[in-house]
C-alpha cells in the first residue's frame, strides 16, 4: 500500500477520539439532510399526494370560463381508453348553507363547500371515500357525506341525522333538499373534505339547475409521470373547446409554492449544518497536526517532502470524509427506511410521502466527503509548514 | 566527500545577536568515522543541523560529494538528505505508529525505490539484532532496540554520511556501549562516513577523528594542548 495512506490511515486509527469525532461530525451533517428532507420533502409530497387523491388528480381538467357541457361519458371514456389513465371521474362545486336541528336546538352554518361527486366513478379516481370514517360514502341521491369539522359546526351531526342543504341556483334562486347524513370523513392531516359535504353529483346539478354541467374532471393514472404527455394530449384531441388541463404540479402550484421556497431554505439550513461540521473537522485536524509535530518534523529530516505531509493529511481528510459519508448515508437510510415503513406521521397529522432520492443521497454523500476533504486542506498546509529542526524539538 | 568552507550562523539580531557557529571549515574523507565534541551550547549540534540541512546557515558552504548543499531548494534539499544523508537521533524518533520494519523501510519509500527494500531493511535489522522485532510497534520496544532501529533506518538508503546527534544521550550505559560498537562495526562494514555529536566522550575512544567545538569555532582533536583552529 502507498506509504503515505498507510501512515494516513494509521496515525488516524490510532487516534480513535479524534477519528470518531470527525467521522460524527460529517454523519450528523448528512444525517440533518436527510432528516429535512424525510420531514419536509415528505410533508410536501404528502400534501401534493393527498391533494392528488382527493381533489385534483394527477390530471384536472376544467373549463377556462364556465362549466363542462360535455356529457361524463364522453369525456371519461376518451380518457379511459388511454392505457396510462388510470380511472377519471367527475366533480361539480358549489358552496351551501346547512342546518339540522340537534336536541331541540337549530343550528345554522353558512357557505360550506359543496362537492357533487359520481359515487361509482369516484371511488376508481380518488380515495376520499377511504377517509369517511363513520357510516358510508355518498351511495344516493339524497345522502350526504358531511367533513368532521362540518359535523362539528353543526352541533355534532352523526350517521342517520337529516340535514337541510340550501343552494342557490344558476338563476339566483334558493334550492332547498333535505339530506340524510351517511357518513363523517375525516382525513388526516386535514387534507381531504374535512371542511366540505360530498353529495351526489346530479343532485348537485339539479339544485343548480345545470343539467349535464360538470365543474371539473379528476384524471387519475397508472403513471403519474406521464401526466404531462396525457393532458398535452388531450388539449390536441379537443383544440375548439375551451378546456384548461393541468398536471397536479400545475393545479397545486399555488398552494405549493410558499412550502417549496420553505424546503429550499429548510435544506439550504441543512448546508448550513453540514459547513459547521467542516469546520469541526478542521478543528480535529488542526489537533492531529499539533499532535503528530514531531513525527512529522522526523520524516521532513529523513526526506519527505512538503507535498508528502501535504498528502498524507489530505488522505486523512479523505478517510474521515469516506468513513463519515458512508456512516452518515447508512444511517440516514436507515431513518429513511424506518420512516416509509412505519408511515411516519406528527401528532396523527397525514402520513409522510417518503421516497428515495437517490440523486439527493448520492449527492449530499459526495458533498459531504468533499467538504471533508476540503476542510484537511487547511491542517495539511500548516502541517507543511513546520521545520523538521523545530518540529522536532516538540515533545 | 564533506567540505565545509567559513560556515558561520548567527541567530537573533542586534543587541540579541548570538554566534552559534564562527567561520568553522574542515573537510572529512568517505569512510571516516569522525565524533563532534564540545561542551553544551558550544554549537555542535547547530553544526549537525547545517550538515544534515536541517538548517541554513548565515555564511559559507557545505559541499557533499561535491554538490553545493547551500544553493540547494527546498524540493531538492529534501531529496538531498534523503538518498545522501542518514540521521539517528538522541530520542530514536521513531513513527510510533508503523512497525520496525515500515519504520526501517520508510527513507526507502520516501525515495521512491522500493526494489529491494524489504530484503535491505530485514538485512539491516539482523545486522543490528532485531530481526525477531521487525512486526513489533515502534513504541513497544525498549529504548536501546529503538536506537538500533533507528541505526538500521539511518542506513537503508546507503547515504553518504551517518549524520548521529547524542544517539546515546538517551541510553544507560550498557546499552550505550553497545550502540556505539554497533555504529562502529556498521561503519567498517558498509564503509560509511560517521559524523557524530556527543559530549558522551568516553564510549567513543577508538575513531578516526575527533572535532571540538568551543564558543563556535572548530578544532582538531580534544586534547586542549594539540588543539589546532580549523578555519
């Protein structure tokens, strides 16, 4: 082996403190990586999951000034024939004043968003029924599915309770239908209808009076990753009508916009964090150095060379950068691991999207093993300044 | 082989100028065995350092095997006092970190030539008797083992000139009469040019030539009645 890594090496392993410490620092700062960015990268995809899931697809399709007139059978088969696509089904929006008489007592609640959805289609495009943690999801026409918050507004409306729903129509009149509640969705984290009723579409569309009128489409595929070549598409196939399709990135963008630029200065922290345990190595070095003075002073005087000491200190920046990211990504995985697995939440908030990303862990490792390296360069130049006859004298 | 023309060095400046060394010059021949002698902080050591380049000195040159070892960079001064020059100092110095035989083995890899090397220092170490120790590490063997490592190291690169700064200084002296006469005998064997300092006069009293330094200045032999100025 070349001498200058096997005596990097061994000055190193026998110092095991000093070698532990610096191998800590460059783990803690790979693991703050990749704590951020389970926490907060997982929280992010988890809401755009949940907003995928339940409101907007991987694809939403609506129309740029008013509502859909196309029949749903038309436009869901057109989707349904592509093999990517997944199941698409129809939503329409309204927003409702409610009230239900609860031991006697009636209770009022004004401008509650209104969801009419197709109960056979809904459940293949999106898992809000999955939500409904009480009775069943909306089945007729005049059943209701009421958010937990919705049921709470409203003095703790339950399964069996009946609901009066008032709507104003398209030409400004009140609408009124009474409902039976079937079910309490509660989602968590919130992201589902919590606040909303679901009901049942075209009973929705009567109490608008818009006959055949859909709001918007919730496209859901098998791959999501084709979501833009679907919608582009899309548009092409119906270039004389006035649809506006978005990938979920696009519909969400701005809810997710201010949690993005939040990401970015969370990992931009964690940089931070990783600086700060450069900065420890440099100190650990620093006592290398000033631990091994004499040493080197002696291979100075048997003929090393200045950029010998120079390499030999590089190489222990190596080791320690090599050992710590490995250290640091096994570990980090492993928190990974644990999180995806155990579908880790925060006080039963919605569960965490985990993923690997493999291009991120390969790059903080790499980061971090340069930053190690980097951090040597300091220790190795002043370990290339000493005079062997002074360095020598050290005791 | 080792010329030395009007070397002076002078430490501190003004009022706190001190002459270590004053305009000393002598030769010594391939093959001498040759001790330095002179009484604490006469300069002998500051003599040692400018011979084995470990230090520069104010005026005048040192000529090894007629290289002009003052005019040299630091690279090549390096390089210099790897392949030319070998050091057994006071202390051993050995790596604690690396064996007996990586510690013997180490000029060799620092130059590069790795050849023979593990034959040369096993050679080395059963010459000096310690070829049952060659795995041990540095730091586990007693003091008079570690100085004939150290003896051992001094020579695997064949230098021209054994520079030995108080090797015995350290040693009780049983083990101090023993290192010499491995010095000595080394010295016979391989035909090396011994250069040592020492105040320890005694357990050297067979060599080739003596040089006393005093206040900074050279002379010949140790007898203050025959002392001749080397300048």
């Amino acid at each position: 082996m070349e001498y200058r890594l096997r005596l990097a090496k061994r000055m190193l392993f026998n110092k095991k403190g000093s070698l532990i410490g610096a191998v800590l620092a460059v783990t803690i700062g790979i693991l703050v990586i990749h704590v951020n960015f389970v926490i907060f990268q997982g929280l992010f995809d988890a809401i755009v999951r949940d907003i995928s899931d339940y409101r907007n697809g991987d694809i939403l399709v609506t129309d740029e000034a008013d509502y859909i007139d196309k029949s749903d059978l038309s436009i869901v088969s057109w989707f349904e024939r592509i093999p990517y696509v997944e199941a698409a089904t129809p939503r329409l929006s309204s927003s409702a004043e409610m009230n239900m008489t609860k031991n006697g007592k009636l209770i009022e609640e004004t401008r509650i968003p209104l969801v009419g959805i197709d109960p056979f289609r809904d459940v293949r495009a999106s898992t809000v029924h999955e939500t409904v943690s009480e009775g069943t999801y909306v089945f007729s026409r005049n059943s209701i599915v009421l958010g937990s918050n919705v049921a709470k507004d409203l003095g703790g409306a339950e399964v069996g309770d009946s609901v009066k729903v008032l709507v104003v129509d398209r030409w400004g009149e009140d609408q009124i239908r009474r409902f039976t509640v079937s079910g309490i969705a509660k989602s968590p984290g919130g992201q589902g209808f919590d606040y909303t009723a679901v009901v049942h579409i075209d009973t929705l569309r009567d109490m608008m009076n818009r006959p055949g009128d859909t709001g918007s489409f919730m496209v859901k595929l098998s791959d999501p990753s084709k979501a833009f070549e679907v919608k582009e598409f899309f548009l092409q196939s119906f270039p004389n009508d006035d649809f506006l399709a978005e990938t979920i990135e696009e519909s969400a963008e701005e809810q997710l916009a201010g949690f993005r630029s939040g990401i970015a200065m969370i990992n931009m922290i964690g940089y931070f964090g990783m600086m700060s345990s450069a900065f420890a190595i440099v100190t650990i070095q620093m006592m290398l150095v000033n631990g091994k003075t004499r040493e080197i002073g002696v291979m100075r005087a048997i003929g090393a060379k200045r950029k010998d000491i120079l390499i030999i200190f590089i190489f222990q920046g190596m080791i320690i950068g090599a050992i710590g990211a490995g250290v640091g990504t096994a570990v980090g995985l492993g928190y990974t691991f644990y999180a995806k697995e155990t579908k880790m939440s925060f006080n039963n908030s919605l569960p965490l999207e985990v993923s690997y990303n493999w291009e991120k862990i390969i790059q903080t490792a790499l980061t971090s093993f340069a930053l190690a390296i980097m951090a040597s360069l300091y220790p190795s130049y002043r370990a290339t300044k000493l005079l062997p006859v002074e360095a020598m004298r050290t005791v | 082989m080792l010329e030395i023309h009007n070397l002076s060095k002078i430490y501190g400046e003004g009022e706190n100028k001190v002459k270590a060394l004053d305009n000393v010059s002598f030769s010594i021949e391939h093959g001498e065995f040759v001790l330095i002698v002179g009484s604490s902080g006469s300069g002998k050591s500051t003599l040692l350092n400018m011979i084995g380049l470990l230090d520069h000195p104010t005026n005048g040159k040192i000529f090894i095997d007629g290289t002009d070892t003052t005019t040299l960079l630091d690279d090549k001064i390096s390089s210099f006092r790897n392949k030319k020059l070998g050091f057994i100092f006071q202390f051993s110095n050995l790596l604690s970190d690396l064996s007996v035989l990586e510690n013997v083995l180490l000029p060799r890899q620092i130059a590069g030539t790795n050849g023979s090397a593990e034959k040369d220092a096993r050679d080395l170490l059963r010459a000096v008797g310690l070829d049952d120790q060659i795995d041990k590490r540095a730091n586990k063997i007693s003091g008079g083992q570690a100085q004939r490592v150290a003896i051992a190291r001094g020579l695997i690169n064949k230098p021209s000139i054994v520079l030995a700064d108080e090797p015995t200084g350290n040693l009780d002296s049983v083990t101090s009469e023993t290192i010499v006469q491995l010095m000595k005998s080394m010295a016979r064997k391989l035909n090396h040019t011994f250069i040592i300092v020492t105040h320890d006069r005694q357990h050297f009293s067979d060599v080739d030539r003596v040089i006393t330094i005093k206040d900074g200045r050279a002379f010949e032999g140790d007898q203050p009645s025959e002392m001749e100025v080397l300048a």
